[in-house]
C-alpha cells in the first residue's frame, strides 16, 4: 500500500514541473530532420535533388527513406537503400538524386510531385513541379529560338 502511495505521491509533483516547463504530456518529439530540394521547379529531365539534414543534437542511426508521389496519390518510384544501419550525425546531410522516372524508367509527365523522404522514422513531405517543355520539328524550316527565364523560385 506505501508503494502505490510513493508513486503516486511522485506522480504528483513531477506533472506540475514538466506542465509548468512546458512539456506536453503524450506529445511526439519534435522531427529533428529537415527535407528539402535544391529548387521548387524543374523542367522536365532535370535530376531532383532530395537534401536529408539532421537539424537535431543527436546521432540518427537507421535508414533514408524516398518515395515519390504524384497528384492523385499514386506511388510513381521509391528508393531502395541496403539493409544496414546508417548514421547522421548532428548537421549532416545525405541528398538522393530522382532522375524524374517512374518505377518502369520512363520520363514522368509534367506537373506537381509529393517527395516523402526522411532518415529512420522521421519523415517530412515537400511538393516539386516539373515543367514541360515539349519541342516539336518546325514545319516551314524557320530557325527557332527559345529563350528560358530563370524566375528565381528555389
């Protein structure tokens, strides 16, 4: 009966400490990873870069992640990495190159793209948008020029 009564008693005056610190009770921690793309636009064939940082204090350790999705949903490649425990250290970054395939090798169309990709069980999404720029032969044999305007969008 004491014991029930010493945990109980500990109960009660660690939870006004860690309320008071501001501490939620039952809440995940805070995802210590950050995912990015080297820009927020492509053209269609340009490779993606998938930026995994460690923005945390300490050591990760289990294995990067990446699927990609397109604008209903559906699952257009996912990366393979082998099975060992990797590490990512405090600041480091680990990138994943999507050559803008789908799961067959094909060139995906234009549009917008869901990047899920992360580092052990933290993940984060981020949304990419391929642009196309689809040429076709010039019928009355003109020279054709194309200018292309850097917008600036990363």
């Amino acid at each position: 009966m004491s014991m029930k009564r010493n945990w109980i008693t500990a109960i009660a005056m660690v939870l006004p400490v860690l309320l008071a610190s501001g501490v939620a009770i039952g809440a995940l921690p805070e995802k210590p990873i950050e995912v990015a793309t080297d820009y927020r636009v492509y053209l269609k064939g340009t490779p993606i870069t998938v930026i995994i940082r460690n923005i945390g204090n300490e050591t990760l350790y289990g294995m990067p992640n990446c699927v990609v999705y397109d604008r209903d949903g559906e699952l257009v490649q996912s990366f393979v990495f082998i099975a060992i425990v990797w590490v990512l250290k405090p600041g480091e970054t680990m990138t994943v190159v999507w050559d803008q395939t789908d799961l067959g090798g094909n060139q995906v169309s234009a549009g917008a793209y869901c990047i899920r990709a992360g580092f052990a069980e933290y993940t984060k999404t981020v949304k990419v948008e391929i642009h196309g720029l689809d040429i076709g032969p010039d019928t009355d044999g003109d020279m054709v020029e194309i200018a292309l305007i850097n917008t600036g969008t990363r």
